[in-house]
C-alpha cells in the first residue's frame, strides 16, 4: 500500500496523479491519494483519471472540510 498526498498541488492535482498511476507498481498494490476538492469537480475528474488509467476505484471519500482520499487498485 502507498500513500501519496497531493493536497499541496490545490486544483492542480492531476497531472501528478496521471504520473504516479503511469509508474509501475507491485502487482495488486493499493494506492491511496489524497487531495483537495473545492467544488466537488475534482472528484468526478479523478475516477475518470483512475479508469482511463486501468486502476479501479475502490474508495472515495471526504474526510474533513476540503479534503478528499481515493483508494485504487490496478485491474
């Protein structure tokens, strides 16, 4: 399992996570990202990013006031 905390990139989040989800990793890892949502469209754009990816979403959820945490697993 890998954490990767992206809040620090605010609404700029997805590049770096197309990033991570393009490296190879262990086979049936599970990544866990966390972020910023502001108004809510970042969490659509996310589980699009993980699908186009090949990795299932497993989890989403906010765990505060602004911030999001998604589980994926690769196919």
């Amino acid at each position: 399992m890998k954490r990767f905390d992206l809040r620090h990139l605010k609404n700029e989040f997805e590049p770096r996570m197309k990033e991570i989800l393009s490296e190879s990793h262990k086979e049936n890892e599970t990544l866990i990202f966390l972020f910023e949502i502001g108004d809510f469209t970042p969490i659509q754009r996310s589980a699009d990013l993980v699908k186009e990816s090949g990795y299932e979403l497993y989890n989403s959820l906010k765990f505060n006031e602004v911030d999001w945490t998604i589980v994926v697993k690769k196919d």
